[in-house]
C-alpha cells in the first residue's frame, strides 16, 4: 500500500496537473459538441484527405517542374501551381465528380435497388431505408440544380433563396455532407493564419494546452486519418477486383451456356456495399459476400457459380491478407482476428453502425492515450526509486 502512495504522490506533479487539466476541458468541449461530432469528424476526414492528398500532387509536379524548367520558369511554374491551386482544383474535381454520381449513377443504382428485395428478402429493410436516403439526395439535387438552371438563364438572384431553402430543408445526412465539404475547404485555405492564431496559445501562460492538444491532434491523424486512408485503399482495390472478378464469371457462364446474362446483375448495388463494407475489418468481407453468393445462385449459374465467387472471394480476401495488409495497414495497426471482432461487437453497441466503421481507429487512439499515461507511470516509478 505504502509503494502505491508513493506512486501517486510520485505522479502529483505539476506536469501532471497540467495535462489533466488539459484533458478535462477537451473532454467537456467535446461532451458540449457531442450533437457536431459526426459533423466535425467528416469535416476532419475530408481536410486529412484532401490536403494530404494535395501536398502529394505538389511534390509530384514539382518535381516534374525541376526536372524540365530552371532559374525564372521554374520558379514561375512553381509558384503558379501552388498547394492552394492544388486544393482549388481538386475540390472542384470532386464537385464535378458527385454531381456526375448524381445525375448518372444514382438513377442506375435506384434502379437495381427497386428489385433486389425480391431477391435478397432478408436486405428489404437495409434497402429500402438506402432507397430512401438515394431519392432524398437526388430530389435535392434536381431542385437545387433547376433552380441554379433557372439563375443562370434568368440572372435572377432571387432564385439563389430556393437554394438555401432547398439545403435547409434537406436530409441530415446531406447536409451534415455538404457542410463538411465547405468547412474543410475553409480550414485548408485558411490553415496559415490558423497555425498562426493557435501559436499565440504557444507564447501565453496556457502553453502546456498548445503542447497536450498538438500531441493529441497527432494521435487523431495517426489513428483516424492513416488508418482509415488505408481502409479506403483497400476497400477501393477489393471493389476493383470484385466488380472485374464478377464480370468476368458471368462471361464464363455466359459463354458455356450456363447464364442467360453476360454481364453480372446489380453491379452498381455490389460495388457499393463491397466498398463500403471494406472499411469494416474482416466482418465486412462475410457481410457484403452474401448477397454476391445469393444473386450469383439466382442469376448466374447455381452452385457452380456459388463456387466461382468463393474461390474469387478467397483470392481477393488472400491478396489483401498478405499483400495488401502488410504493405498498407501493419505500418499502423495489427490486430489479432478476435480482438478485432470484439472491437467491433463493443463499438457498435456504443455508436451503431458507425461504430463498426470507426471502431478499429478508435481503439489505436485509446491505446496511443494509454501509451502516454503507461510513460507517465514509468516515470513516476523510476523518480521514486531515486
């Protein structure tokens, strides 16, 4: 007992006290916020990916620039094509891509998503409710794109207000999207006078909070940003390989007489939940394999079909098993199968079904604060054995 009070008194320390309560204002911050924290979060998700993703496109051109220009056009070239430029151009790149997704795929998918409940009756109520986020979305967008239609014809800036109407009014789900969208384009861009505002934390008498939040901002980067980057790669490739993987069964099939369809059914509803199911350690893999293995048995080929998709599941789950993993996620994280299940079971008691995507990430953040606190511990033991 004696050892233990010498422990804690080894702790009170003024560093300590520093950090708690460094730690007790976040975690009343964050309880205050706690209706925005899916907005925040997306907000964080979608400056991580852009900006990180931006400072790459920057280092590759100019690169290119060094190689082909020198003295004045390179520094012209380089200047021209500025990080800001960058991130300009990628945000309307994916602008122009999601009204692409909005005006072509969603139609598609819709489509496919009306008919599947008769084949897969056990998904009716996880479709319909997707069906139902999918009209929402593209009723929106086909009111805020005739009235942008209508100011552009007219120059009527009165037709701008159906807009905010059309945006107030939306889903939640949309909105908290489309906010998250602005906010994080308004934290890169302003990222400078950011860093330089939060430096005056650094040189006031509340220095030690600058220090505590930069090392958990770090910790959230590492946990969140890196881990689900790399989800979101490996969700992106088994996609790939599933969509090419399936179309080609059902040409085999196809020619051998055995299907009447040679391109395989719902492809588009396949490749979405394959890509969002990715994001779900292992679990993932068996969710989005049952409705592939049902529709292959209907549509495809029967049981030899059913067996074509397995072994093409058991190649892609291989390839991710020892290539894609080793390579992407084990310089994060690497976690045995069945800490992985309870991590996932526990999370998603707690968040629901975002809890199963982020459970992983936030289980590595845990650990990185319980990281600090062991160091901490150890400290106090050696300066008591002084």
């Amino acid at each position: 007992m004696s050892k233990l009070r010498k422990i804690f008194n080894a702790l009170l320390t003024e560093s300590f006290f520093k950090r708690l309560v460094s730690y007790g204002i976040l975690i009343i911050f964050l309880y205050l916020i706690k209706d925005f924290f899916g907005l925040f979060f997306l907000t964080f998700i979608f400056s991580y990916i852009f900006l990180s993703f931006g400072v790459f496109i920057k280092k590759k051109i100019h690169i290119f620039i060094n190689k082909f220009f020198s003295g004045t056009k390179s520094n012209f070239f380089r200047k021209l094509i500025s990080l800001n430029f960058i991130i300009i151009t990628e945000y309307l790149l994916f602008i122009g891509f999601i009204i692409l997704i909005l005006s072509t795929v969603i139609p598609s998918l819709l489509s496919e998503l009306y008919s599947l409940p008769k084949n897969i009756p056990f998904l009716q109520d996880e479709i319909e409710l997707v069906i139902v986020l999918l009209e929402e979305i593209k009723n929106d967008y086909s009111v805020i794109g005739g009235t942008l239609t209508n100011f552009i014809d007219s120059k009527d800036f009165s037709v701008v207000k159906n807009i905010y109407v059309t945006i107030k009014n939306a889903g939640f789900l949309f909105m908290q999207f489309l906010l998250s969208l602005i906010l994080s384009f308004i934290f890169i861009i302003d990222r400078k006078k950011l860093h330089k505002y939060l430096l005056k934390l650094k040189k006031s008498n509340f220095r030690f909070m600058y220090n505590d939040y930069k090392s958990i901002l770090k910790k959230v980067v590492k946990s969140f940003g890196l881990i689900l980057e790399a989800q979101a790669l490996i969700a992106l490739v088994n996609t790939t390989l599933t969509i090419i993987g399936l179309y080609i069964i059902a040409s085999i099939f196809f020619y051998l007489g055995i299907s009447q369809t040679l391109f395989f059914p719902y492809i588009l509803t396949i490749g979405l939940f394959v890509f969002i199911l990715g994001f779900i350690p292992i679990l993932g893999t068996i969710l989005s394999s049952i409705p592939i293995l049902i529709i292959g048995y209907n549509f495809v080929g029967g049981i030899p079909a059913v067996l074509a998709i397995l072994g093409l599941i058991a190649f892609i789950h291989s390839i991710e098993a020892y290539y894609l993993n080793p390579k992407i996620v084990s310089n994060y994280i690497e976690l045995p199968m069945s800490l992985t299940f309870i991590i996932l079971i526990i999370s998603e008691h707690f968040f629901g079904l975002g809890g199963l995507l982020i459970g992983v990430s936030l289980f590595y953040f845990i650990a990185l604060l319980l990281k600090d606190f062991n160091n901490l511990l150890s400290k106090a033991k050696k300066d008591m054995g002084k």
